[in-house]
C-alpha cells in the first residue's frame, strides 16, 4: 500500500468500527428505511434511551448520520444513502455465505444417512 493510501485506509477503518456494535447496525437499517424520531428508535429496537443515546453518539462523531431538531423532538437520518447500500450488499454476502453453509451441511447429512446404510 502507498503510503499516501494509509490515510483513507485509516479512514475507512474508523468507518467501520463505528458499525462495530448490532444497535448500531441496526440504528442504521431503520435509518435506511427514512428519518426517525429518537423515541421511534427506542421504540423499533426494545432499547433504553441513554443506551440508544451513547450509539447515536458514536455514529453522529463517525459521520455516518446527521440530526435535525423540531421543537423538543431530534430526528435522525443517514448522511448518506449509500449507507443503506452498504448494509444491503452485507445482508447479501451474509446470504450467499450462510446458504453454502447450509449445501455443506445437506451433503454432510447425506453422506451420514449413506453412511448408516
């Protein structure tokens, strides 16, 4: 790697910490769906306010959402959308991985069931 690349892959590194934790993740993928209310975040992931509220932090301080607020109600979306493209091509890799998983697993109980035979 150039030495002139160390910096974004710093960047990058820090980018992903950040998604480091399955609130966080999942704080994201409401996100993803539209702007949300803190009290509908509370409400969509069953999670204590000041939890929420440390997770939201570290996101806000990573870049990854901005926050608007109307009267005694903050809002929050994601800074960019191609954050929610992210998450979708995770969900598929995810996906793929966990259907090989399952082929393997299918030719392993086959070859037991030939096995007893």
């Amino acid at each position: 790697m150039q030495q002139s690349e160390f910096p974004v892959a710093q960047l990058k590194a820090e980018l992903f910490k950040a998604l480091g934790h399955p609130i966080r993740v999942q704080v994201l993928e409401q996100l993803s769906v539209g702007e949300r209310s803190v009290a509908a975040l509370v409400e969509a992931l069953d999670t204590e306010v000041s939890n929420l509220s440390q997770h939201l932090a570290v996101l806000r301080k990573a870049g990854v959402v901005v926050t608007r607020r109307e009267g005694n109600t903050i809002y929050y979306s994601l800074r960019d959308r191609d954050m929610a493209e992210i998450l979708a091509v995770a969900r598929r890799m995810i996906i793929a991985d966990l259907r090989n998983a399952q082929a393997l697993l299918d030719g392993l109980s086959a070859d037991a069931v030939s096995d007893r035979r």
